[in-house]
C-alpha cells in the first residue's frame, strides 16, 4: 500500500471543482510561480503528514452523504499532485470503488517525455474523471519568467487530453502586467477553443492573501506592488479570451 506526502486537507471545499469537494493538498511542486498563495507546498515530501490510500479512504467515506447531495467528490491539490501519480492513481482506484467522482487539480508542471511519467500518466487518467489544468501563461518566454520553468510539456500534455477526450477545465490567474496582455489572452483563447474537451473556463483574479507565508519562509515576494484586477478588468479580460464553451459569466438556464 502506498503512502502519500500531504501538506493539508480542506474537507468541504467549493472552488476546486464540482459539487462540494473534500481537497487533499499534496507536498511538493516544481513551478515558482511569483504569485503562489502556497509556497509552502514547494519542498518535496517535508515538512508533510504521511498517509497511506486507506487511511484516506477511511477519513473520506463518512463525507458520501455530501458528495452525493451536491455531485461531488475528491479533489487533489498542491503542490502539485503528478509528483505523486502511483499514490493518486492507487487512492483514485479506491474512491471509484465507493462511487466517489475524482478530479486532479494541476499544472503539469512537471509533466516530460520520459516513458516512466507517461505510464503512470495513463494509469492516473483511468480513474480520473476531471482535471482542472492551470495555465499560468500561454507565452513560454513569459511563462519561464512567471513560474522559473517553459510550458512547452504543459501544452504538449494538454493536447494529448484533448485527443484522448479527458474532460478538463483550463483557469487561468489573471496578474495586472503579467497575465493579462490581451494578445496573450487572445491567444490563450485561441489555443482552448481548438481542444474540444474543454468544459469549463476560469479566469481567477490575482490576489495576495498568500503574502504572508512568504514572509514567514523568508522568501522575497516580487508582487507587493501589484493591484489585484478589478471587476471590469475581468469581463475584459473574458471578452479578450472568448472562450467558446461556459465560463462563470456564462448565464444559467
């Protein structure tokens, strides 16, 4: 039985996917993004509690009641949750057992070529019902600037969920001065609107209520003189994207 490195649980959330959702933030993650509200989930495995898939299993079933009321389900968060695919893959397996919808919430960052990441890949996705894909940026020079890493593999990797039909959410924070230039928006609605499998699309607003844990690990935070979008900045910045399929401004029928 494997054991998972987790950085904290939030046991009924409603933002990260569908339905009221028990969320498993996981320890560990690549990307350096400059407005991470969770730096820190960067160091790999430590500080971290340790938990094995039944453990989990056991703390998750008694919320049933609550997935099943609102069609919801698990969530794995970060961090980033693909550092970990043979213990997600094992724990999905498990909570598809009880009937339980899993989602995987990500910014495969850390996604590459090699045959090892491509077979766990695939045995995750079996038992994965939705991901909800970060793009931090569309533009690589600005997205390596952004997050310290290219998004070369991050596009690669979502257009092989398209062509295997994977439903998924793209979101995107939406940075005064980083993010939300809007030919890159443009172009970021460009590359969406050309998947298919696309569900749903999220612009989140930058915010700094993460500020302080920067501070508390003594890491130079760069943004402190960025002001969070106003409202009008995102149905701007909506219109800019023109996403095809149902964003939050989407009217419910």
């Amino acid at each position: 039985m494997l054991k998972g490195h987790i950085h904290s649980i939030e046991s009924l959330g409603t933002v990260d996917g569908p339905g009221l959702r028990y969320i498993i933030f996981t320890q560990g993650c690549l990307l350096r993004c400059l407005y991470c509200h969770n730096p820190d989930t960067w160091k790999i495995n430590e500080p971290s509690r340790t938990a094995t898939t039944d453990e989990l299993v056991t703390e998750i079933t008694p919320y049933l009641p609550y997935f099943q009321a609102s069609n919801g389900g698990v969530t794995m968060s970060g961090g980033e949750p693909l550092l970990q695919m043979p213990f997600v893959t094992e724990l999905f397996q498990k909570l598809h057992a009880h009937g339980i919808h899993t989602c995987i919430d990500t910014s495969l960052g850390c996604a590459n070529d090699t045959d090892a990441f491509k077979k766990h890949f695939d045995q995750l996705l079996l038992h994965t019902d939705l991901l909800m894909v970060d793009i931090k940026h569309i533009d690589n020079e600005k997205h390596k600037h952004l997050t310290g890493k290219p998004n070369t593999h991050i596009l690669k990797y979502i257009k092989y969920l398209a062509k295997k039909k994977q439903p998924i959410w793209i979101r995107h924070v939406l940075v005064p001065g980083l993010t939300d230039d809007p030919e890159d928006l443009r172009a970021l609605g460009n590359f969406i609107n050309q998947l298919g499998n696309v569900e749903k699309f999220e612009l989140l607003p930058y915010h700094q209520l993460g500020v302080h844990k920067w501070q508390s690990l003594g890491i130079p935070y760069e943004l402190n003189d960025v002001v969070p979008p106003t409202d009008e900045d995102v149905e701007a910045a909506y219109r800019y994207v023109d996403f095809k399929g149902v964003t939050p401004l989407t009217p419910i029928s």
